[in-house]
C-alpha cells in the first residue's frame, strides 16, 4: 500500500501535467510552421527580389509562421495565371500586371506595391548623346519581350514626347541579351531593370539613366494575390505581405548591412558583393522611394496607367480600380 507521502507527490506529478496540458505544454506542442510556394517570375537569384530573399534570411517569414518555398514562373502574366488559378497562394509581378490579366479574365489584385517608383529606366550610354525619351528616334533599344512591363513603360515614355513604336527599333532580346546586346554596342539603348544598369556599370560604362516615371507613371514590383484567397485567407496574404515589407525596409535603411544576410539566402551572389549593394543602392535611388505608406498602391497612378493601356489596345476596356488592388494588407 503506497504510503501518504507518496500519494501526495502523485497528486502532485498528476498537477503538474494537467497545468502544462492547461497552459498549452504536452497536449500542444509548437505548431509546426505553414509551408507556402511564392512564385516569382524569374529566378530568385536576380537582386531584384532581395527584399524577399533577405526576408527569408532574416527569419521573418518564419517569425509569421511560414516555410516559405520560391518557385520561378515565365514572367509576371505567368505568376499571375498560376495565382489566380489556385495553384500558388501568392506570387511577384508589377503593379501593372493586374490590368493586363483581368482583361482576360484572371482574377487577381495587387495587395502590395514595393516602391513608389518605376521598375523600368531608359538607359543609354553616356557619350551617345542620349539624353531623353526624345532622343531615340530611329535608335535601336533592347527590352525583355514584347509582352513585358518593360517594354509597356517604354511605349509609355515614347508616347509621352510624341513618338510610338513606329520610330524606334525595339529588339525583344531576352533577359540576357536586353544587356548584352547594350554592351557590345548592338543597342542604342535598353529598356531597363537597376540590375542590368549595375551590369553595365561593373563593366566600367558611365551611363545615362532615364527613369520613365519622370514621363510615364509605370510601377514598381508587385505583391499579387486572387481573389479568392484575399476572401479566404486574408490573415495568410498579411502574414506574407508583412515579412517581405520588413525586408524592404532593411534594403532602404541599409543596402550595404543587408548584403552579408541577402547573400546567406542566395549563395549564388557569394563573392558578388559589391555588385549586389551597388544594385540594392540603385532600387533605393530609382525604385524604392516615394510612398507615404510602405507598399501602398497610387490608385491615381495606376488609372493613369491602365487609361494608357486602353488606349494603346493593350487591353480592351478599363476596369473598377477595386478590382486591380488593395491596401487593406498595407495599412
């Protein structure tokens, strides 16, 4: 027969689990993390998604909860095909993207834009007297493809003094001959991402930048979620959203502290430091700057754009500005 002492400390064993069940200890462990697929339209190596990268590095995403995982699309129309279609819950485009892929019928929104600038410069070197949008006609101008962003903010530049299309030679060369093809002399000009711009500048050419939004308002990076997820799992598309702001904020603050950390997650830029502040420098100059709230979307700017779309029949009829974005993930 236990003796009275020993019953006690059972009591007192049994107590003790029944408070840790209570307080959420043997009865619920850590919750494991929410594995998510990012899409982003290219490979996540490029700088150009440093604020996601360097998020993942940091542990903000992990500090939501998530595991993310990236995965590169065909572009940011492709990202959003995937998206609206369920196949991703979230992925990158440009603030633009929205107008083009609801005109057929592809229901995603911009829940966050990642800059007030444009993604896009005109770039010439600097002793071809380039000096402007002006200046390119009849000059042959490097862009990603016909159907990209890039070369809708050039159409929209060249519109802007009065040219189209028509009096220039832009050459659809792929994400490495747009640069390429600048630096071997084979273009005039390119229709430019700040990546290529620190290519170009590593190589040792002075260069003349030419942001477009100085003539067309085309926008930066794009945060892009359907419509069905923002209506099912808002709380998902905030977490999201939120870890990879963070990670732009610390690109803004410190585009050289955050290198050491950007690198840890793409070990591919290992020994290209330099190459990665001096780009990081370049979006905090041309891309980053210019929102009252971090990751908010203009919507006067992107009636100005998406006026400029219908116009040129890259879509056919402009749509509720609602149905292109929200802020309520940015606020």
């Amino acid at each position: 027969m236990p003796s009275k002492r020993s019953v006690v400390k059972g009591i007192g064993a049994a107590l003790a689990v029944l408070t840790a069940i209570g307080a959420g200890g043997l009865a619920n462990p850590a919750k494991a993390a929410e594995d998510i697929t990012y899409l982003l339209p290219a490979p996540p190596l490029l700088p150009a998604f440093g604020p996601w990268m360097l998020a993942l590095s940091r542990g903000y995403y992990a500090q939501e909860g998530l595991n993310v995982t990236f995965q590169a699309a065909k572009g940011g129309v492709d990202v959003a095909k995937q998206v609206g279609a369920g196949n991703a819950p979230i992925g990158g485009g440009i603030g633009d993207t929205p107008i083009i892929v609801r005109d057929n019928g592809i229901p995603v929104k911009a829940v966050a834009v990642l800059g007030g600038r444009s993604m896009t410069q005109i770039v010439a070197r600097k002793d071809s007297g380039i000096k402007g949008p002006e200046d390119l006609k009849g000059k042959t101008i490097t862009v990603l493809a016909y159907q990209d962003t890039t070369y809708y903010a050039l159409l929209g530049a060249l519109a802007s003094v009065g040219l189209s299309k028509a009096d220039v030679s832009a050459q659809a060369a792929g994400p490495q001959g747009v640069w390429q093809n600048f630096l071997a002399g084979q273009a005039d000009a390119m229709a430019s991402v700040p990546d290529w711009i620190a290519i170009a500048q590593g190589q040792g050419i002075a260069v003349e930048i030419m942001p477009v939004e100085k003539y067309f308002p085309s926008m930066a990076q794009a945060i892009i979620a359907s419509d069905e997820m923002i209506a099912k799992n808002p709380e998902l598309i905030g977490k999201l959203v939120r870890a990879t702001l963070k990670g732009l904020n610390d690109i803004m603050a410190d585009p050289k502290g955050v290198v050491a950390d950007y690198v840890k997650a793409v070990p591919q830029n290992a020994g290209k430091e330099a190459a990665m502040e001096a780009t990081f420098k370049l979006y905090n100059e041309y891309v980053y700057p210019g929102q009252a709230t971090l990751g908010a979307m203009d919507p006067k700017r992107l009636e100005i754009v998406q006026k400029f779309y219908v116009d040129q029949g890259f879509v056919k009829a402009a749509l509720p500005l609602d149905d292109l974005y929200t802020n309520q993930f940015v606020k």
